[in-house]
C-alpha cells in the first residue's frame, strides 16, 4: 500500500508508534518503501550512496518540516545551495583543522576535569550529599564559551580556571 499512499505511515505517527512500526519492519529487510516516493533504509553502507557528496539522491519534503527560514547544510534541498553551504564550512572540518584544534580543546577538558576534582570529596573523605554539589550546566556553558572563544576568535578567555564568565 505505501506503493501508492502514505496513509500507513500517517496512521502510525497520529497513533506514535511509526518508530516501532519502522523497527519491527527492518527486522525482516534493510529497505522499506514507507510512501510513493520514499524509502527507508537500514544498512550503514546505503549512507554513502544516500549523503555522500556525489549523490544523485534528493531530499525529501520530510526536510522542510524542520526547517526554519534561514535553511542550514543539514536541511537545504537544493543541490546548489547545498554544494556552496558545503564549500563555505569544508575547511573547518578537514582533518588537519581538526587535529590543529586538538591541543585546545583537551586543555579545556583537563581545566574542567580540574574544576570538577575541587567541587568532588577524594577518594579517602566521606560523600556528603547536602554539601556536595555541582551546577554541571554552569560548568558546560564556560566549557563551551572558553572552546569557542579560543577555536573561533583565538583568545583565551580561562573561564574554566576562574570559574566564572565575567570577563
């Protein structure tokens, strides 16, 4: 039936049980067609042929729905102005980038690694529950700010060592 209608998949996801629906399916094969003109695939070597760059595959509308008005790599349908977002961010990800950005961002997790050591009892003293806490998101937002800070302005801003985002 999904040859010719969606009506399927649409009565699982009013009901939310597409995800179950779709999981008990790929357990007998990695391809399900779950609509006219759409497939689901179950098989890591379909990513390539799917996302890869040279791919003749065209989003579906299903992309749209996320979508806000300013479309970003992940949700761009078209090709064009997928192939120009890709050039614009590709450098950031080359290898050598990111190995180049290694040293920085293991030095904030040790600083943060340190941060938590003085807020955790040792090994050898008591745990004491109501003496004992961590505000885990503060620490991540310095974590964040002090990596991005570094990586994309290259100033050292040392959030984490002074524990605070005054600055």
């Amino acid at each position: 039936m999904a040859g010719i209608t969606y009506l399927p998949w649409i009565w699982a996801s009013i009901r939310l049980r597409r995800y179950i629906v779709l999981h008990k399916a790929h357990r007998n094969t990695l391809v399900i067609r779950i609509g006219p003109t759409a497939l689901s695939f179950n098989d890591p070597r379909a990513a390539q042929a799917i996302y890869g760059h040279s791919s003749v595959a065209i989003k579906d509308t299903y992309y749209d729905s996320g979508a806000a008005a300013h479309r970003h790599l992940a949700d761009t349908r078209d090709k064009a102005e997928h192939s120009r977002k890709r050039r614009i961010l590709s450098a950031g990800y080359a290898l050598t980038t990111v190995v180049r950005w290694e040293d920085k961002v293991v030095s904030r997790i040790q600083a943060l690694l340190n941060q938590y050591d003085k807020h955790c009892p040792q090994a050898n003293e008591p745990f004491q529950s109501d003496t004992t806490s961590l505000d885990h998101r503060r620490w991540m937002n310095l974590f964040t700010i002090d990596i991005i800070n570094d990586i994309g302005l290259s100033a050292n801003l040392r959030l984490l060592k002074k524990g605070d985002d005054l600055i």
